[in-house]
C-alpha cells in the first residue's frame, strides 16, 4: 500500500510543512493523499440479561464519536451468542458465518477496546471465548482494556489475567486503563457518567494513549 495516511492532520500537517516532503518531493502523488481516520471495535463482552458494564461500551462509543476521533462498532457477544468454541476458527470445518464476521472485524479494526466485567478474579468466559477463537486477526493489534465491576474494586482482579492471555496472543495492549468501580450508579443505562468530567478526563488519557498506538501501527507499514 503506497497510500500516504495522514493519521491526525491537525498533528502531522506541521510536521510536514516543516520538512517540506510534500510540496518538494517530485515523486510524491496528491491523488493518494488520504485522511485517516481509524476505527476501533469495542468488545462488549458481558452476555448477562441485567447486565451493567455494555453501559461503558456505549460510553466509548459516543466519546469517540462525538470526539471525532474514529469510527466505531460495538462488538456484543451477547448478540454474537457464540457457541463454547470446540476448535479455533482457522480449524474449524465449517466455521459459522457469525464467527468469521467476528474475526473479520477484528482484523480490519484498527484498535479495540475491550470491555470487560470481573467475574471472580477474572474475565468472563464469554471474553475468553471469543478471544480464544482467533490468532492471526489478534497480532499486533493496539488493544485498550476496561474493567467494569459493581463495587469498589473497579474489576482490577481480572486485568493481569486478561492482559497476559492477550500478551500470549501478541495483542499490543495500551499501558493505560480505565477502570470503572460501582457501574451501577454510576453510569446510566445509555452509558451517561454521573460525573462526565471526570469520566471524559480519564477516557482522553486512555483514548489518545490507545491512538498513538494505532498511529504506530499503520505507519509501521507490517
Ligand atoms: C459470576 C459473577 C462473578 C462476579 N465476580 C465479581 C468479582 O470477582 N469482583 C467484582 O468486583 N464483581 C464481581 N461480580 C459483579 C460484577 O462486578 C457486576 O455484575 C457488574 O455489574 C459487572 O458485570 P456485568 O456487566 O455482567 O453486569 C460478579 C458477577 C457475576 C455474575
């Protein structure tokens, strides 16, 4: 791909003015001069009917969005309603056109955002699951982590667990988090903080941590 992928004009566009590379390099094609904007699946991965942590799955949806920052879809296991999978996907005879949806948009995601509720020290077998089924679409892929819990301990129990099993799966995950203690008052059902300056504070952190990353990534060119 010889595309030319500007990630961030208003941070790059100096960059380039100052270098010159635009205006003076005479191989240098206008036509394939994009404006990138990434796109970032966020895993929803409690499949519970009272379920509370897609509640901050819908809060990164509309940060990002209405922050402009990218694209996103959220990727709910529990619409997926995904078998306990018997084999990986890429061993899988007849594999079900769900699941290679699943793993598609995993693939062509540039970043993801997985979230996340403890469940006993750990990820919920749902998450473990889905990340289980797929290898290839995982590598290198900038991965931010948000643990979810209904008291005070903001589901950190089950990140290292989680962070190791992605770090096996060579998942580039961000050194930041955001952790969400006591969900359920709050965030609202629609996934509105009670304190959105706080809440918009921590995801600008988390967000433009996990955006470096993907920065990294597509112009890393592998
Ligand atoms: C099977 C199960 C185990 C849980 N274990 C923990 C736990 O270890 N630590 C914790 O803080 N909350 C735990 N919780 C409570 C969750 O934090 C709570 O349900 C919260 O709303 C996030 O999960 P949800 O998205 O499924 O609602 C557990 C809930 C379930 C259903």
């Amino acid at each position: 791909m010889n595309d030319v992928i500007l990630f961030n004009f208003r941070v790059i566009l100096p960059k380039i003015k100052k270098t010159n590379f635009v205006l003076e390099n005479p191989y240098f094609n206008y036509s394939k001069l994009k404006l990138f904007m990434p796109h970032i699946a966020i895993i929803s991965a409690s499949i519970r009917p009272d379920r509370k942590s897609h509640r901050i799955a819908l809060y990164f949806e509309k940060y990002l969005a209405d922050n402009k920052l990218a694209t996103t879809e959220i990727l709910d296991l529990r619409e997926y309603n995904f078998p306990l999978f018997d084999e990986t996907l890429k061993n899988q005879k007849k594999p079900d056109p769900k699941t290679l949806e699943y793993a598609k948009k995993i693939d062509l995601a540039h970043g993801v955002i997985i979230v996340t509720p403890e469940y006993n020290g750990g990820m919920p077998a749902s998450l473990k699951n889905a990340i289980d089924v797929l290898y290839d679409e995982w590598r290198h892929k900038p991965t931010g982590i948000v643990t979810v819990s209904g008291g005070p301990f903001a589901g950190n129990q089950c990140l290292v667990s989680l962070q190791f099993t992605l770090w096996k799966m060579k998942v580039w995950t961000i050194t930041e988090m955001f952790s969400v203690p006591n969900v359920g008052e709050t965030y609202s059902e629609e996934g509105v903080p009670k304190d959105k300056e706080a809440a918009n504070k921590l995801a600008q952190v988390f967000v433009k941590e996990l955006m470096w990353c993907v920065k990294a990534d597509a112009s890393s060119n592998s």
